[in-house]
C-alpha cells in the first residue's frame, strides 16, 4: 500500500477520540471474554463490540493439535486485513472440554475505531497502545532474546511518543518447565527496562512455542500521560518475589486500573497452601482485593479476570469449577468476565494459579 511496514493505519471515525484529560467515567477501554475462537466474532458483536473497535486479542491455543497459525485463523473475521495485534498462545485448552481456543479481546469504547500497524505489531486508540505478543528468536539465548524484544518494544512505543514509564500492564510468556531459574533467568534484564514504580506484570511459563528458537515472548499496553498522576500498589505484607524488582502489584490511572498476576506465595516467594485449589484460589483473591482496596478500586468496577491454572485432564475440569465457585463468591452479583488459562505448570512448584485483573471505574 506504498507506506512503511511500522507506519499506523489511517482510521476513521464518527466520535472523538478520548484523551488523557477525559473524565473517570468515560470508558478508555473494555476488557471482554470472547470465548472460543470460532464462536469469538459473534461473541463480540452480542458485546456491541465491533471488529475495527478491537485494539488487541489473546488466543489461547491448545498447542497439542492446533498450530499457532492455526489459532490466529480461528480469528480471521476479527482480523480480516491482518493489522490486528493478535497474540497466539500455547497453552493446555483442551483438558476444559471441547474447546481449542480461549479467546480475550481489549477494545476501545464504542465507535473509536483503532489505529493499527500496517505489520500488526501494535495499535493505538485515544491515549492507549497495544501491542501483541513480540518475540526475537534470531537473538539467541533468553537473555539476548529479552534485551532484542524490549528494545523492540522501546522503538514502537516511541513512535507513539511513549516510552517504558507509560507502561502500565507487562506480560510475559517464557519456555518453561515452573521452576524458578526458568523465570528469574532473564527477570533481571526485563527489569532494567523499567523504572520504579513499574507497570503491573504477570510472567507465565509455557509448553513450547511453535518456533522453536522462541524462548520468551512479551506484551505491553501503555497509557499516554498516565504516569504523573497514577497510583500504585503494593501492600505491607504482600507476596514478594525472590529478588527485588521494579514492578508493582497494582496501579491506577483515572478510571483504569490494572493488577498483575496475583499468586498463593509469601513475603519470600515461597508457595502456600500447597496441594488445596481452593485455598490457593481465596489467597489470590485476597490479594487482589488488598490491591483494590489501596487503589479505592471497588470490586464491582473488575470487568475482567485471566486466570492462570496448572492443570491436566485429570485434574481441569474439577479445578475450574472450584475456580467459578471462588471468584463467584468474592465478587458476588458483579460477575466480571473470567477467562481461564489452563497449563502444565506455573512460575512456582507447588503454585496451582495465578489470577490476573482489569478494572474500569465508573
């Protein structure tokens, strides 16, 4: 089409644009549960979420019989152009029943029409940037891997006009087996991307990835002009990793808030309530409530939930039963959407689920 592969699509749309200075109740973004891919469009479209609305989308594969090509297909008539950020990732869907995919979707508000990158690296609505999952398997091991993807990461934000401390939510995906080397192995390098007080950040291991030369894989989204007026979160008593790093468990910004993966683990990133689901379920709930309560976040403003469970077929369909059972009980007639994310193992031996929120203030 004659322009540059990172330049955004040109995009229009009947209603303004929300800014920075747009107040608290107006809706920056919406957080949904698409459901399984092939059911995703329709899904959305009963959401009144429109295709060209949609600033990124998560698939989550079976990655024993699907390809991540696969799963990126089962999403076609969201992305008909190919700009859409979507990120592919493996995970153990199928111990839950039928389903191969899990569909999530974050979308701008009703009649903003997304900005997107020609290559479908990332997109761009009112003061939002997304990008999808970003990988550098040419560098070489994990940490050359981390340093050529966040320096990636670094070069689309500024073209924005955004750098790392507009970062409000990182994820990453690492080729893992849930022991703590694995995790902490390039922790360090991902860190020194950020300045303290850091973005909410949730790492999660997984099986494989299609490429085999991918060993991480990472996601930003970033707010424009957030971060002299966000708050953080980090209560006294909170679960800690093994070394210090810059993120924080929670931050708002406006009407915006974001907590990174919440865990059953202690002030010394030990594993608690090893063995009961349940209980490892009510202590990251707890968590995330801390982080709510300190952001002046009620529970009815959660919109969506990503929950991370180790789990097999033995296992999945007992343990996402107690899942629904757990957040139903926490969250009572507010019913956020819960996306559960099935998969060998967690960052921790013993740690059975790590909980993810989004919120929208009213």
């Amino acid at each position: 089409m004659g322009r540059r592969q990172h330049d955004l699509l040109e995009t229009r749309s009947t209603s303004p644009i929300a800014s920075p200075d747009m107040p608290a109740t107006t809706p920056v973004l919406r957080f949904l549960d698409a459901g399984p891919g092939p059911t995703a469009a329709a899904t959305l479209s009963g959401q009144g979420v429109r295709p060209e609305e949609l600033l990124a989308v998560e698939v989550f594969y079976d990655h024993a019989r699907l390809s991540a090509e696969q799963a990126r297909e089962t999403v076609r008539e969201l992305n008909p152009d190919g700009t859409l950020p979507v990120s592919a990732i493996p995970a153990s869907v199928g111990v839950l029943g039928g389903d191969l995919t899990q569909v999530q979707a974050t979308a701008l508000p009703s009649g903003v029409t997304a900005a997107r990158e020609a290559g479908g690296r990332y997109a761009a609505g009112g003061p939002a940037v997304a990008t999808r999952l970003l990988t550098a398997p040419e560098a070489g091991d994990i940490v050359e891997q981390s340093h050529a993807v966040l320096r990636t990461v670094q070069d689309l934000l500024a073209e924005q006009g955004l750098d790392a401390d507009d970062v409000v939510k990182f994820n990453i995906f690492y080729r893992g087996e849930g022991t703590q080397e694995d995790w902490a192995v390039a922790a360090r390098v991902r860190a020194g991307y950020f300045t303290e007080p850091g973005p909410a950040t949730t790492g999660i291991p997984v099986p494989r990835f299609d490429d085999p030369d991918v060993l991480i894989a990472m996601q930003v989204l970033a707010l424009r002009g957030a971060r002299p007026a966000r708050r953080h979160s980090w209560p006294e008593g909170h679960w800690d990793w093994p070394f210090h790093l810059p993120y924080k468990h929670g931050n708002r910004s406006g009407g915006l808030a974001f907590i990174g993966g919440q865990v059953p683990l202690d002030e010394r990133a030990r594993s608690l309530d090893i063995g009961d689901f349940p209980a490892q379920v009510r202590r990251s709930l707890d968590y995330i409530a801390r982080v709510l309560d300190e952001l002046d976040v009620p529970r009815s403003a959660v919109r969506r939930l990503t929950a991370f469970v180790a789990a097999d077929a033995g296992s999945g369909p007992g343990k996402l039963a107690a899942l629904r059972s757990e957040v139903g009980a926490f969250f009572g007639d507010s019913s956020p959407a819960l996306v559960p994310v099935p998969l060998p193992v967690l960052a921790y031996p013993g740690m059975d689920v790590e909980i993810e929120v989004q919120a929208l203030v009213d």
